[in-house]
C-alpha cells in the first residue's frame, strides 16, 4: 500500500512541476 501512495505523490508532484515550468516560459515570453 505505502508504494501506491509515493507513486501517486510523485505524478502529482510531476503535474505540478510541469504547470510551473509553462507558466515560467509564458511570462519569459510575454516581457
């Protein structure tokens, strides 16, 4: 059980991550 609960942290993780990494390259882009 304790595997499946760091699986799901870590693709939550990675989404988060990812909607930061967008929006970093949205702004660079609109200055």
């Amino acid at each position: 059980m304790g595997s499946v609960v760091k699986k799901r942290r870590k693709k939550i993780a990675r989404h988060k991550y990812r909607k930061r990494l967008k929006r970093d390259r949205w702004k660079k882009r609109h200055k």
